[in-house]
C-alpha cells in the first residue's frame, strides 16, 4: 500500500509539472507579461513555415504569415553566393535543402567553417545566375518530401521581404568569419540591403561582426542580437565559449539589445530528457535590459517529457510561468507558439468552457502511465476527462478487470515473469502468440509488472520512460470506486470484447459479470454517473438493453467511407451512440487529409452520438495537415464536423483544448481554424497517388450472432478475497487518500 501510494504521488506530481510553473499567473488575459517590454511575446518563424513546406521558400514564408500572428516575424538565415548576393538559405551547404547536386553533379568541395571541416555545395562557390534552376526542398527527412517536386527557387533577401510582406524581418548572419575567408563582406550586404529592406533584427553568433555594424545601426530601429551556440563552443571572432559569455551580460549589452539562446540554456533536461530547475538567465538578462528570445522550437522534435509531446505546454513554461516570460521564440511552426499566446496563456483551471465536448479516456492517461494503472486513472481524474474508461478483461478466477489488451504482453513485462512459459496461440483472438489474462488468477495477475504502450516507437517517440512500469493494475471493482468517488467524472465507460470467445471456450461470462459488478458498486441506483457499454459485437450490447439508463455504444473497428442508412436503423436496435475512426470523418492518402466523408453527419441525423478514436499528442498520429500540433486536431473535429466527444490517451490536452479562449472570439483567428482537407495540395505540383477508398458498412457489418451458452468450465465466480465486493471495501481507504490528493493537486 505504501508502495502504491507513493506512485500515486509522484504521479500527481509528474502530472502537475506544467501546472506548477504556471501556478502564479493570473487568469486575466489582459495581465502584463513578465517579457522585458510588458508586451506579448513575439513569435519568430524559422524560414518562414519550416516544419512543413521547405524551409525558406516562397510557399513557407507566406503560409507562416498567414496562420500565425499578425506581428509575426520571418525568420531569414542569410548566405552569400559567389558574386555577393545575399540568398535566404538553412545552411551555407546548398546540398543541405536543395537539389543543387542534381545541376553541378562531382562539384563537392570541403571547407572549414567555423573550425571544423564540412563537406558539400557550397553558396560561395556559386553566383546568383548559377542558381536560377536550383529548387529548395525539405532538409529534414522526418518531415514529408511531398512539396519538393514544387520548383520552389532560392530567394534573395530582398525578395522575401516583396513576397511574405512581414510585419518584421529578420536577418540571421551565421558565418561571418567563413565569407570573409572567401573575400565576402557580410558587413557590406546587410548595410546595403537595410537602405533599401526596412530589416528589424540582426543576429549573429559572432561578437565582432555585431560590433561591426553597430555604428550604423545604433540610430535606427534595427535591433542587434547575439546568437549563443552550445554553451562549450566557441565564439570564433574573441575567442571565448557561449557560458563564459553569458556571464557577461554588462558585456554584450555595450554592442547588442538583445540574446537569442537555445531553449536548454532557461530549461536544462538531464541525460533522461527530464526537465531540471529553470536557470536565471532570462530574469538577469533583463536585468541587464536585454530582451532573450529562445530557439530550437519545432513541434515534431524531441522535448522534455514532462511536457507529454504537448508543444502548447512547452511553450507556456517559456512565456507564462509565473516568474518570467522570454521575449519571443524562435519556431519551426509559428502557429502553435501564436496560439500558445493568444489563446492559452494566462489560463487558470477555472477558466469557461469554450467548446461542448466529451472527452473519454483511453485506458486512463495512458499517454503519461502504463494504460489501466491507478496512475493513469488518477492522471485521468486530475486532468478532468469527462468519462473514465475500462477495458474489461477476465482473469482465469472470474475476477474482471481493466487492461488494454487480453494480451498480458502487450500491457506487461508478463513474459519476463515465472509465467513466460505459458505462452501460447489462440487463433480466435488473433494476437498471435500471447499469455492471457484468462491464464493467470488475479492473486497471480495482480503482482505483474505493468508496461507502457509505445505506438509511435517507430518514430522513437517513447511515453515518459522514467515511468514505463510503473503503477498497479486494477481490479474492475476498484476503477468502479473509484470512478464513482470522483467528483469530476461525470461517467463511466465500460469496453467488452472477446465475449463470445470468453463463454464458449473459457467459460467465464463476461456479461453478467460486468452487470453484477456495477450494481454492487452501486451504479444502478443513482443518475450521478452515466453508464456507458461500448463493444464491436452487438450481441454483446443486446445483453444490456434492458438497462434503459445506460448508454450503448458501438464501436466500428475499420476505417469506413460511407454508411447505408439500413445499416444506422440496424445500429439503432441496440446502441445509442457509435465510436469511429478518425479517419472514417477525414479520409487521408499518404497522411494527408483528402475529404470529408457523410459519416458523422448522417449517423446524428438519426439520432447516434458520434465518438472519434484515437487523439494522441505524439506528431507521427496526425494528418500533416495539423501541423502536428493536436489542439489543431482537435478543433477541426469540433468545431468542422461536430462530433459529440472524443477518446484520448492525453486527456489533458482535450480538457485544455476546450478552455482556450480563441474560440470565444467573434473571429476565430486563423492559428485555431478548421483544416480544409485537401487544402496542402495547393502547393503540390501533383497530389499523392490515391490509395484503395475505405469500404461502406453494411448490415452484415453490424449484425453478429447471439453469445454462446456459458461453458461449465468456470462458473464459479472466484474466491472470496477475488470478488468484487470485498475488492471495493478493500479499496475505498485508499481511493478516499487518492481523491484527497486529487483535490489539492
């Protein structure tokens, strides 16, 4: 019990992380920021849209101006070609982010920059005439290769300040030191360009190149800004590492307004990818009167865990923590930090409901926790989902319980146990090899390790891997408690699956023992709590008809295009509401969203409540066309189609999602807009070849034989200590302690 009590706690304060560096903001929207003007963050957009369309093209600076807010500034890293053209370019190696390789085929040359040696298609070794067919293209292969086949050319730096029409430029100089080694003034351009290119930042990593320009600059509004590298690398113009810089504000501030450093330098993680104490540098740079902004935003790369592949919550601890604010951030996709702004900073936990919706948790928080645990319910609990979930799973005893999977190896360390020798086929369940929850008693079955579910492992996006193991699976009776004692759930929803199987082959009835757990947890005699059954198998929910106050739910499990209208009023005979893909609304062909299918409108026409699976927080679940940011996700199938509700592994991102204010406004702003599918094609040269279309379902689809008699081969309901009603009496001290620490979290 102590045990499990102190994963309790550290769940809730693992759970708590983001809160508690926003715990002293006020809810007032209008508050001043602790930024060094009083003003709102700005928000820096890297190449223009960079984490989409390649970076520094014509199609990324002008989409990055049109999703984000309005003082949006573009981002510009310049290069100088061989006859000192100033180009907007990621890298001083054109091969980088272009096919340059492709036109001057054996043209490699090596350089040193910067003190080490690089090998590629130099800018240098160029002039401007040469570049003319030249075409960008994405440099970062996670991201999709789908907008390279545009043609999209190397842009002057006068020309992004015609086309993207910024309110603010800025101008990034990186290797100073390396143009001047091929008789290049970098000094010379950026004087020249800002006669004619109204430029409102420079940067550059290079102490002496900003004292350079000072002079020129020191009348004009153009701020200059001191980019800090690696804290261990070293300035190449004095000679000095970034953290011994750094110790020198009074320094820097002689020649320079302001500090662009990568975010670790305010947030340290540890080896793990934790977040550590935030460090004082934003507060003594102010001090200093120096504005900071932050770089190496991108809401699909590696962050801290703490903030549960939330990028909204990263971003909040930068602007919105309570003890400081940076001054702007420096992103790969501006359109989330322009909503972190606008529409979810100085946010309290009281704050309206902005959107009517039914967030269902998915195995609890099992985005945070090994899915079913007591730390992924209470995750669940204080992250205010609306109805709480179980898996119905039956032990060999007849004991039910909650588990993601029959599957003991999905969900626990199982086949490293005693148990691994237990292994075996059931070709009716369809998992391959396994050890099942039917092959353990639950005395046996409770001591198991449980284990984090990693869908997105192929991506190496693991979930809060300080915790894969930890928490302790749940009896049925103990999630009915305590479920029941916590005030914010408004429901319950109960999964069953495999009953058929479970009756015939194990003779343990599911059904019946789902029903008689319930009314002796008292759900049958209050209207508090809904009761929602939720299963693929309509002989399953047939069994539950004759309870009218609870809620029945059918759950398609394929990706569907259309339904009949025969199939709905086949659905209606025994469910109420139906659970679908989210795919079956936004059909998608190489994770782009092609259309939006009649499914969710035609299945409310007929009265059905309309459940979408699975929202995630991790980037690789979503459709390109979200930005991978999941508020984005979540509010096209809000507000776009209108579901009634959502099933979620994060249902803290959903519960803050509907708090957020930019959907109070009379004009939703264009960061927190509907996607339109098909709408990223616009800057194809040719969409994705089509995949084969989802199948329509049919009544044969819905319509499932009635469950087989129970086998004789358990009836038995399990020993006495197993049942479920001295589970729940068991149970309810800590269950009280747990809801009391819910309260105060």
């Amino acid at each position: 019990m102590r045990n499990s009590q102190s994963l309790i706690t550290v769940s809730l304060l693992f759970s708590s992380v983001v809160a508690l560096i926003s715990a002293k903001i006020s809810s007032n929207r209008y508050s001043k920021w602790q930024t060094l003007s009083g003003n709102a963050p700005l928000v820096v957009a890297r190449g223009g849209f960079s984490g989409l369309l390649p970076d520094s093209s014509e199609n990324a600076y002008q989409f990055a101006v049109s999703t984000s807010l309005l003082n949006l500034i573009s981002w510009c890293d310049v290069q100088l070609t061989k006859d000192g053209a100033g180009i907007c370019f990621p890298d001083v190696r054109l091969d980088i982010a272009s096919d340059i390789d492709r036109f001057f085929p054996n043209k490699s040359r090596t350089y040193i920059v910067d003190g080490d040696s690089k090998q590629g298609w130099f800018s240098v070794d160029y002039t401007l005439h040469d570049l003319k067919n030249i075409s960008l293209k994405q440099a970062i292969y996670s991201r999709t290769d789908g907008f390279d086949k545009n043609l999209l050319p190397i842009l002057e730096v006068r020309k992004v300040a015609e086309i993207a029409k910024p309110s603010s430029l800025w101008l990034n100089i990186q290797h100073d030191s390396f143009f001047s080694q091929h008789n290049l003034s970098m000094r010379n351009f950026v004087i020249s360009v800002s006669r004619s290119v109204v430029v409102d930042y420079i940067s550059s990593p290079e102490v002496n190149f900003l004292r350079s320009i000072q002079a020129r600059f020191r009348r004009c509004s153009t701020k200059l800004i001191l980019q800090f590298l690696g804290q261990d690398d070293i300035e190449p113009s004095i000679n000095q590492t970034y953290s011994s810089l750094l110790k020198n504000l009074t320094f820097i501030k002689t020649f320079a307004s302001g500090i662009l450093i990568p975010k670790n330098y305010v947030w340290p993680v540890d080896h793990s990818q934790y977040l550590q104490p935030h460090t004082s540098v934003v507060l003594d740079a102010h001090e200093e009167g120096l504005e900071v902004f932050a770089s190496g935003f991108a809401n699909d790369a590696t962050f801290a865990y703490n903030y549960s592949y939330d990028p909204v919550a990263e971003y909040i601890s930068f602007i919105d923590n309570g003890n400081f604010s940076v001054d702007g951030v420096l992103s790969d996709f501006p359109n989330t930090p322009s909503a972190a702004i606008d529409c979810f900073s100085h946010m309290g936990h009281k704050e309206a409901l902005e959107a009517k919706l039914l967030i269902i948790s998915s195995e609890g928080a099992s985005g945070d926790y090994p899915g079913c645990t007591d730390l992924a319910y209470t995750r669940a609990v204080s992250s205010n989902v609306d109805v709480l979930d179980c898996p119905v799973q039956m032990t060999k005893d007849g004991i039910p319980i909650c588990l993601g999977s029959i599957n003991l190896m999905d969900r626990t360390t199982v086949d490293q146990s005693s148990f691994s020798n237990l292994s075996t086929d059931v070709p009716e369940l369809g998992t391959g090899n396994g050890i099942f929850t039917f092959n353990l008693n639950w005395s046996e079955l409770r001591r198991l390790t449980p284990a984090i579910s990693n869908p997105w492992s192929n991506f190496t996006l693991y979930r809060n891997p300080k915790f894969r193991n930890s928490g302790k699976l749940m009896s049925f009776s103990d999630f009915l408690a305590l479920a029941k004692y916590s005030p914010s759930v408004s429901g319950v929803l109960i999964s069953i699956e495999h009953a058929a199987y479970l009756a015939g082959k194990q003779g343990l009835n599911v059904v019946d023992v789902v029903l008689k757990s319930l009314n002796e947890a008292g759900y049958n005699d209050q209207t508090i709590k809904k009761v929602m059954i939720q299963s693929t198998d309509s002989s399953v929910l047939e069994k539950f008809k004759e309870k009218r106050n609870y809620e029945l739910v059918y759950m398609v499990n394929e990706n569907i295009r259309d339904v009949q209208k025969s199939t709905i009023m086949k659905i209606k005979e025994f469910a109420k509401s139906v659970v679908i893909s989210k795919n079956s609304v936004y059909p998608a062909d190489k994770a782009f969203l092609t259309s939006t299918s009649d499914v969710v409108p035609k299945l409310q026409a007929c009265n059905l409540s309309v459940y979408v699976q699975l929202f995630s927080n991790e980037f690789a679940s979503q459709a390109w066309d979200f930005f991978a940011d999941a508020y984005l996700e979540i509010n096209t199938y809000v507000n776009a189609i209108g579901i009634n509700g959502l099933v979620t592994d994060f249902p803290a991102t959903a519960a803050k999602y509907r708090r957020n204010r930019c959907l109070g406004y009379k004009d939703i702003p264009p960061y927190m807009r509907s996607v339109q599918p098909g709408e990223l094609f616009n800057f194809m040269v040719s969409a994705p070849p089509a995949e084969a279309p989802y199948p329509v379902l049919l009544d044969g689809d819905v319509v499932e034989p009635p469950l087989p008699p129970v086998a004789a081969k358990h009836l038995a309901a399990g020993s006495k200590n197993g049942s479920p009603a001295a589970s729940t009496r068991t149970y309810l001290c800590s269950v009280s302690l747990l809801l009391s620490a819910i309260m105060l979290s």
